[in-house]
C-alpha cells in the first residue's frame, strides 16, 4: 500500500513538474510586464525583495494573498508580511489584479529562474526567447565587450541608424527621418507606485531613432486629443521622457531606477515648449484680463503716462534688474522655477522613487509640435560624452520612455510608461 | 501605512509614515467670538510673505464669512463630501474614514479645486443663513446667524500634504513642528493642494511649485509671535507650543485651553491631520452644524466659555491675547493681573482682569479750557 502511494506521488510529481514547465513561459511575460520593475530573481534587492527562491521561503497561500493584496496581509497582522514591509522602506506593494493561475504562473516561472539547474523549464524559456526575438539574435553581430550581467532582453527593438548630419530637432519633417522605420509601442498606465495614473489616456507611441557619434535622437509621435500647454492648479501639461541606464554594466529598474543603478533621463514639456516658442508664460499671458493693484517694491516700474500698471511687470523683467526675494521658487534656484528657458527639455539623474534630479551639465535639445489631434517630437540626446550622468555604452543598450496627457491631469507618477527596450545601433 | 494615536478623534488611525512628534508643537488658539473679519492679519500676512508675482491667489490666511464663504470657494464640504459621511461614537471616538484611511487607490482622499474657486477671496461676507421674516425682532436667540472663521496653515501633526508628496519636499519641523514646502526641491506636481483638507497650499504659477503657510518662522526662531498673530486688532489669536505627549501643564495657556478647559476646538478633527490651530467655536451658531466643524465637544466648550467669567485661572490665560508680541510659555494668574513668561521665565507680559478707568473734570485746568465729547 505504501509502496503504490509513493509510486502515485512520483507520478502526480512528475506531472507537475511539466505543468510548471509549461506555465513559466506565460508566468515570464506577466512578470515582466508586473513584478519586474520592483523585483529580480537573484539580482539583488531592487525596490521590493529578490525574488529568487520565493517558492522554498514561503507557501503557495501565503504568496497568493500576499501579491494579491499585499497591504491586506500586512493589516492583518502577519509577523512575515510586516517585518517585509518595514524591511523595505514602508513603500507598499500594488495589489495586483491577477488571476490565482495567473499568479501560479508567475510563481512556476520564478522557480525556473531560481533553479537554473532544472532542465525543463529553462528549455521553455529560451523557446520563448527564441520565438519571440529571431531577429535580434541575428543581427546582433559584435558582442558587447561588457554586457550587463542581469542583461535581459526585452520584448520590443529599436534599430538606430548612423547618420552624418547634425540633426536639428526644430526640423520636425526633415527628409531623413521618413527613411527610418518606425516602432510602434503599446504605453500603460503607471500603477506600481503612488500616485498612479487610474484613467490611462494614450494607447501607444511610435518611435524612430538615429545616432551620431556623441548624440541619440528620437523622433517620438503620439496621439494626444487636446494640446495642454498649461499651468495653473488645476491645469497640466503634456509630457514625454525618455530614459537611458548610466551605465550597461547593470541594467537599473525602468521605474526611475534604483540605488544599484542610476537612470539618465530627458524631460519634455509642453509648457516650456511654450516658454521656448512664445516666451515665459507668464501670469498675464494666460489671464490677458488680470488685474493687481501692486507688487510691493515694483512701483519704480509703473509709469501712467505710458500706461504701464502692475499687472504689465513681467517675470523676465524682474529676474533682469532686481532680487527675486519675491519668487521663492526662483530664488532657491528651482530648476522649475526657471524663468528664461532655452530648452523645452531638461536633463535629470535618479536612482528611484522621489530622487529625480536635475544635472548640471544641459545639453539635450528638443522641438514639438501639435497638430490634428497628435504630437510630433524631435529629442536630441548627448551620449558617451565622458560625463558621468550621462548614458554610456558600445554598441546597445535600453530605453524606456514616459507621457503624460495633461488632458486627463497626468501629473508626476501619475504617467504612462513603456518599460525597457532594447536599442540597436546599427552600422 | 503605520498606525499613529489621534487624540482628537481617541483612537489610532492609519498614516503612511511612523508617528514621530517634534519637541515641541507650534499651537495657535483663535477666539471665533472675537474676530470681525477685518482682514488686518490677511493683509498682514499677504504683504509679509505672499506679494510678489505668481502669488496673487496665494492667501496663507483668510477670514471667511461661515457657513457660505470659503477660499478657495467651498474647500470644506467638499472635502467632507469625499468623506462619505463622518460619525462620532458617544464615546466621543470617531467612527468614520480620515482622508488616510481612503479606499479610492489614492493615498490621500483630497479634492482637487478648480482655478475658478480661487477668484473670489472673499465671497459670501457676511451673508446669513436665510432671510428675516417681516415683524422679527431679537428676543436673545438670533433666528439667522453667520461667524467668522480666520484661517490658517494648521502646522498639523499628520499633514495630509506631506504624506501626499511623492518628492518627500515637505517636511515638518523637528524644533516646533512647523510645516514647510521645501522650494528648491518642489517639482510642482500639486499633490498636496489635492491632499491639503484645509486647502493651505497653494500652487504659484509662475515659479510653477507650490507655496504655504510658513508660520513666520523666522519670528518664531526669536521668540516672537507671528504677524497675523501680532497684528490682529480684535486680539483674537495666541501663538505658542503644545506637547501633546506631555501631562497638560495648569501653567501653560495652551494646555490650560485645550486640554484641561477644552474650550478651543479643532477644526474638522474629522479629516484626520491632528490640527494644531483651536478654535474657540462661536456661541450663537446652531449645535449641529458647530459639531460638524468642530467635533462632538462644542456644548461643553461653550458653557465653558460661558462661565469663564468666574473663573479666573482660564480668564487669566485669554487675557494674554493680543498683549505681547513676545511668545508666552506658561502664566500665572495673579489677583488683579494675568502674568505671561517666556521661555527661560523672565514676565514679558502683564495684564490687568479690569482696565483702569479713569474720570477727568470737565474743566481742564492746565489748558483753561472745557473738555467736550467731540464725535
């Protein structure tokens, strides 16, 4: 008798085992598009816990209720899940709208990942990788001298072409753009950290690419139903960035990156724009009827005879000839606070949530327009320059980008991402 | 989210950081009574802190004529609204949701004010719930009624603003609990002018990051109050510290007020922030609407206020209003005098209970002339 139930168990065993095989390649993709961000499967720590081995740490239940509504298992008291929570920074995970056989899937797939010994399913994973990226394996030619050891590929490529000239972003329609092929990638909404973005807004965005020795550019379209170009309390701005790891050595989370891997990024906005087309975008600008009866200590700037009153004193006027002690923002050297713009981009730095910082060193350049429902938009990137906050590789690395729908009061986190791609530089 | 202890609602909440109290906590009392809305310490403060460009919509304080007045226009029921009702349990512990405990995927519940709802600092003064009937006449109870409310940041000890930040741009003082925007670190994402319930930050369109209150720390860092404190002609307003954490001290005004008379009150203790600016609620308004503005402790407080009269200890401490510009940090009351000192215990402040009259001839002999009442 107890000879045949083991002999069932072996066989019930057996078949597990091929069932998870079969369940890691759908687990690999929700994965990558839910947990990847937070989390790696032996790399480390990212924002969340390493991954590898969850399966032998915890029980199947406990896993399922936790990545189901993580902050409910912390409420509820489990020693486990609090000290994991306080071990982290407090920073809460998103309850995941998952199936349970969805959620065993990804369980399936971070077993294979964390026994790379198992013959099974690191055969399903590299089935689908091959399935998935023929090309790339192909044209991929020269190996990196130093590929990133957590170097995943990615589901999207972009190529980027070699190109001899200067590339003047403020030629939205040059010739040589309509040469280059264009990828189009699927956006999603922004829900892993506070404040998400709960009413997504844009479905996708296309994206060419050519390279210049020390320069990436992009030519980015998307649709976009209104132009929002304002700023005010309850007005927003639409918005674009793309970012780049410093570094290939260690690829950082898309999310902002994190303390082992710094991001470069390049921040578009539709307000400096603006600022850029038409000049500061001041307050009587966008209220052509305001009226103040006076900004103290700038009466010297009145003169009645020529109708000049308070509300004709412009920003710019006052950042020329006298102390902004009135303009705190400015007066601390805000980077937003920037009254006389020359870029509608800016170049920042961060390692994660909260930390974004802007560089030093400007040196990106951006144009934009709008028309028929869609923006059209020219970013130039230094690249290689030597600079240590400015993205550095051979010949591939990743981008990932973000817009924002100032329409639908997308505003900081509240965005929509598309998480790394690979980009070729072709020869 | 961790778990913190709101004395004002008597029972633990949910907020997204630690509980960690300052040393000691900037307090302000107001006298609803009092105030007249003559708008000295609006003004005060906006040419102190908030006149220059961008600023226009910026009032870190305003007085607004209850229950139709409002600034920016309707901040208060319409973050109640969002509340989904509040109720208090007889035991005096709150049952309902603060804007922490928020089941919308937000972090904070806040409501977010259209640009319109700032362009009208001060609409609905003086206007009075209803009208009069033909033949009314006042017979002690007023039939109609309006109050009003000075306003401003409440320093609180849970702000909704700093837990909505995702910059971490906001921080609260540890030295007095001053809660401050930090301006060069602000990217202007405008979460805490959603997440403020009292609607005290403000949004500057041309430095493009958001601006409040900032206690006139600068004052307050020399023993001084602030201006709209300072500057308040009714002497409605006391500016000094509390430690909640502490036994109340039958010394200090403030705990004499707040925590052993329990006659100045919270303003919306409901939304969760732990204020730090006590009202003392005004005596003519009716019951339930006072409740929902200041919690379930109103009637007790304005019997309290009623009988102060008689008691001369509380007397005394109302009596420092408006006397000094100096911080008071306890007070004695003496026979004929209310005694503030400040920190180190030196008197800074004396007070008589009744001003000294005095009644002069109507022949003035020094000028050899009649003195006249000329209006």
């Amino acid at each position: 008798m107890k000879r045949i139930l083991f002999l069932v168990l072996i066989a019930v065993a057996t078949q597990l085992q091929s069932v998870y095989a079969q369940n890691a390649a759908a687990g690999e993709k929700t994965f990558k598009a839910s947990c990847n961000a937070c989390h790696s499967i032996g790399k480390g720590k990212i924002v969340g816990p390493d991954l590898i081995n969850v399966n032998k740490r915890r029980t199947e239940k406990w896993l399922i209720s936790f990545i189901r509504s993580s902050q409910t298992v912390v409420k509820s008291g489990d020693p486990i899940a609090v000290k994991l929570f306080n071990d982290h920074n407090k920073i809460p995970m998103p309850d995941q709208k998952l199936t349970d056989a969805q959620i065993k899937d990804v369980l399936a797939y971070i077993k294979s990942k964390s026994a790379p010994a198992n013959p099974a399913p690191a055969t399903a994973a590299t089935k689908k990788a091959a399935i998935s990226t023929p090309s790339t394996k192909t044209t991929t030619k020269p190996v990196v001298a130093k590929q990133a050891d957590d170097w995943i590929d990615a589901e999207y490529k972009l190529k980027s072409y070699p190109t001899q000239q200067d590339v003047n972003p403020k030629e939205l329609n040059a010739e040589f753009w309509s040469k280059i092929e264009a990828l189009k990638l699927p956006v999603s909404p922004q829900t892993l950290a506070y404040p998400t973005l709960q009413i997504p807004s844009i479905e996708y965005l296309t994206v060419k690419s050519v390279y210049r020795p020390k320069e990436v550019a992009f030519l980015i379209e998307w649709n976009d139903s209104s132009k929002s170009n304002e700023v005010d309390v309850v007005k927003f701005c639409d918005q674009f960035a793309v970012e780049f790891p410093l570094s290939t050595k260690v690829i950082p989370s898309y999310m902002m990156g994190n303390k082992e891997g710094m991001v470069h990024i390049v921040h578009w906005k539709a307000i400096w724009q603006e600022d850029c087309e038409k000049g500061f975008q001041d307050v009587q600008v966008k209220y052509p009827n305001m009226w103040v009866d006076v900004y103290p200590g700038l009466e010297s700037y009145l003169d009645r005879s020529k109708r000049i009153y308070a509300q004709d004193i412009t920003a710019v006027q006052i950042v020329d000839t006298r102390s902004t002690g009135n303009m705190p923002g400015t007066y601390s050297k805000n980077p937003m606070s920037q009254i006389k713009r020359k870029e509608p981009v800016e170049e920042a730095v961060a390692e994660g949530f909260g930390t974004l910082t802007t560089q030093e060193t400007q040196q990106a350049k951006a144009w934009a327009e709008w028309k028929d429902g869609k923006w059209k938009l020219c970013v130039v990137v230094p690249v290689n320059t030597g600079n240590k906050y400015k993205a550095t590789f051979t010949d591939r690395t990743k981008v990932a980008f973000a817009l924002w729908d100032g329409g639908f009061q997308n505003i900081g986190g509240r965005k929509h991402f598309i998480p790394w791609v690979d980009l070729f530089f072709q020869k | 989210m961790a778990k913190v202890k709101n004395w004002q609602l008597n029972r633990e909440m949910e907020y997204p950081y630690e509980e960690k109290k300052p040393k000691k906590q900037i307090t302000y009392v107001f006298d609803t009574n009092k105030c007249i809305a003559c708008q000295t310490c609006t003004v005060a403060c906006k040419t102190t802190w908030t006149s220059g460009k961008g600023e226009e919509t910026i009032f870190f304080n305003n007085v607004e004529t209850k229950p139709y007045g409002g600034y920016p226009q309707k901040w208060d029921v319409n973050t109640l609204k969002e509340l989904n009702g509040q109720e208090w349990g007889k035991d005096g512990v709150y049952k309902g949701k603060t804007i922490f405990e928020s089941e919308t995927g937000e972090r904070v519940t806040g409501w977010r004010p259209p640009e319109r709802n700032y362009a009208f600092p001060n609409i609905g003064e003086d206007e009075v719930l209803g009208n009069m009937e033909k033949g009314a006449f006042f017979n002690g109870i007023h039939d109609i009624w309006m109050f009003y409310l000075a306003r401003i940041c409440n320093h609180c000890s849970y702000p909704g603003c700093l837990a909505a930040c995702p910059r971490k741009a906001i921080y609260k003082r540890e030295e007095d609990g001053i809660v401050l925007i930090d301006q060069s670190r602000c990217r202007g994402y405008k979460e805490c002018v959603k997440a403020c319930p009292y609607k005290k930050t403000f949004f500057n369109m041309v430095t493009r990051v958001s601006e409040k209150c900032i206690g006139c720390y600068p004052l307050i860092e020399q023993g001084e109050q602030p201006r709209c404190v300072t500057s308040c002609i009714g002497k409605i307003r006391l500016q000094g510290f509390m430690e909640d954490a502490k036994e109340p001290r039958r010394d200090s005004p403030f705990d004499m007020i707040v925590r052993i008379k329990k006659i100045a009150l919270p303003l919306y203790p409901q939304f969760g922030t732990q204020p730090n600016v006590y009202y003392v609620p005004p005596v003519h308004v009716p019951k339930d609407f006072l409740i929902q503005m200041f919690g379930p402790n109103v009637e007790e407080a304005i019997t309290q206020y009623r009988n102060m009269k008689d008691d001369k200890e509380l007397l005394a401490a109302f009596m420092l209003f408006g006397n000094t510009h100096r911080i008071i940090h306890s007070y004695k009351a003496e026979e004929n005098y209310a005694v503030g000192y400040n920190e180190i215990g030196d008197e800074i402040v004396r007070v008589p209970y009744v001003e000294p009259v005095l009644n002069r001839p109507h022949w003035d002999a020094q000028f050899q002339t009649f003195r006249h009442n000329t209006p």
